[in-house]
C-alpha cells in the first residue's frame, strides 16, 4: 500500500492521474486485443454488459467523494466532475433545465489514439451508451441516456467543431 500520508498534495495527484492513465491504455490494449482475436465478443451483450457495470461500479464508489446533499441534475454533475471522463477528457456539461443535461466530450483522446494508431475512428457508441446507462442509473434510477452522435456519425449542426460525441441525460421530477 502506498505510504501516501507524507505525500504532497501534487505528487499524490501526479501518481494517481499516470495510474489512470495506465489502466485507461490497458482497457484500450484489452479491447483491441479482443477485436483482433474474437471480434464477436467485442459487441457481444456479455461485453455490453461489462461497460454497464463498470459505469454503476464507478458511480458506487464515488459516492464516497460526492456530497450527498445534492439532488436532480445538480448530483449528476457533482458525480461527473469527479469521473473518468473529467480525469481524462474535456467534458462540456450543459445544465438544459431541472431534468435535462446535455455532456459533451470534446477532443477525445480515444478518437486521437485512434487516428494514431490507423484507425478511422474508435468505435464507442454502443458501449460508451452502456457505460453511461449504468453510471447515471447507479445515482438517479430515473436516469435515461440517449446517444445524440458518436464517431463515425454525422456531427449535429449546432455542434462545436471539436465536439466529439454528444449524449442527453433526462430524469424525472
């Protein structure tokens, strides 16, 4: 167990972030691996339901750094601000109305390390979908996410050119 007490601030913060960035590069590595060896699996529901998980599992164990005095769509975005997307990306949360947020990811490093690594995109959409269903029902069951755009479908065109994918998140009253 890291002795972490005597740390700083900012060398806790710096282990921690290269920490996830080594296991976010290893679920890519994974990932690619099993669209290389069994590409069937890779859009299986057994593999859908992973990412569900995973998204309800985050949402678990954040609650421990998420104040919970918030409620609606203010919890949501408590929770978000604490998530991988907002360790990793740049993520734009927009707050439509009491029930309704609109999340933006722009300039996403997966569609980048895609284009790295010769791909013409990273296919996302039906797991970062499950991902999202899980993760935003572990806070509000009420919760529906609902995919605007993921790469490789057209952009709306009131979208910022650097958006890369957009979802609506709805609760009810």
């Amino acid at each position: 167990m890291f002795e972490y007490e005597g740390w700083s601030k900012e060398r806790l913060h710096t282990v921690t972030r290269e920490l996830l960035f080594s296991f976010n590069y290893m679920w890519f590595l994974m990932e690619e691996w099993i669209r290389r060896n069994c590409p069937e699996k890779l859009q299986s529901e057994d593999f859908q339901k992973m990412s569900e998980e995973f998204g309800a599992y985050e949402a678990h164990r954040l609650a421990k750094t998420v104040d919970e005095t918030s409620a609606g769509v203010d919890r949501l975005v408590r929770f978000l601000k604490h998530s991988h997307w907002c360790a990793f990306e740049d993520i734009e949360l927009t707050i439509l109305s009491d029930r309704r947020l609109r999340m933006r990811t722009l300039g996403c490093t997966a569609q980048k390390a895609a284009k790295k690594w010769g791909m013409d995109h990273y296919d996302c959409g039906r797991g970062a979908l499950r991902l999202r269903q899980g993760f935003f029902r572990r806070i509000d069951p009420t919760a529906r996410v609902s995919r605007v755009f993921t790469p490789p479908d057209e952009k709306p065109a009131l979208a910022p050119a650097e958006t890369s994918c957009e979802w609506m998140i709805e609760i009810d009253a």
